[in-house]
C-alpha cells in the first residue's frame, strides 16, 4: 500500500510538471475570499492557501464562487518546496463558522515558500489532480 501511495505521488507530480493536469489558472484579477491561489477543474474552483505556519487549508466552490458541500470526498495534497523536497499531507474535513467549510492538513513545517502543489481529490470513484504553481 505505501508503495502504490509513493508510486502515485510521482504520478501526481510527473503529470503535473508536463502540465498535463487538468486545471487552468483563474484569472488572477479574481480576488479569493481567503487570500490563497485558485485554480479551476472539474467545474469547480479551488483555493489552496498555505499559511506562515505551514498550515494547508482548502477551499472548494462552484463556479459562481459558492462553498461546495464537501461530503464524500477524499483530498491529499502534495508540496514541493524550493528546495526540491516533497512533502504529502492528507486533508480533512473541517468547519468553522468565521471561515465556513474547507480541508485542512497538519502543518508541513520549514516551508514558508513553495515551487508547486498539487491538491488530489477523489470525487466518487475517481481521482482529479488541481496543480498550483507558486513560483
């Protein structure tokens, strides 16, 4: 199992650095309402905000902007810092009524700048991969 996971992850990312993923920049005029990176797929927008404290924190909407319902999905997400490491943490379903629904993963600590993302999502029985590039 943690080879397939391992084995994935290169996926993830091979795909992405070919630009081969499935999702196109949002217009960077498009203010977010909590001051991350959106990146459109699936036809629905998403927010990847990682915070001075390494905190990742995702947010889903549609494509009026509008917070999706997060239930049965699955979401992992992949970083590579500047200096080349990669660090995966699995993002869970969280609620706070100051910030609404969104994911949240366990602080990737050391990294207060990044090269690339990229969020996994399992949406009924298959997987969507949003790339982020920060750099």
């Amino acid at each position: 199992m943690v080879l397939r996971t391992h084995f994935f992850l290169f996926f993830a990312f091979a795909l992405g650095i070919s630009g081969q993923l499935s999702a196109d920049p949002v217009s960077k005029s498009h203010k977010t309402p909590h001051g991350g990176m959106l990146q459109e797929a699936e036809g629905m927008h998403a927010e990847l905000l990682i915070d001075k404290s390494g905190q990742p924190k995702l947010y889903l909407y549609d494509k009026s902007m509008k917070p999706l319902e997060r239930g049965g999905l699955q979401a992992k997400l992949t970083v590579r810092g500047l200096d080349g490491v990669e660090h995966t943490r699995d993002l869970k379903a969280s609620g706070n009524p100051k910030e609404g629904d969104f994911f949240h993963g366990e602080p990737i600590k050391g990294v207060t700048d990044w090269e690339q993302a990229v969020v996994s999502l399992k949406i009924k029985d298959r997987w969507t991969h949003i790339r982020f590039s920060h750099h």
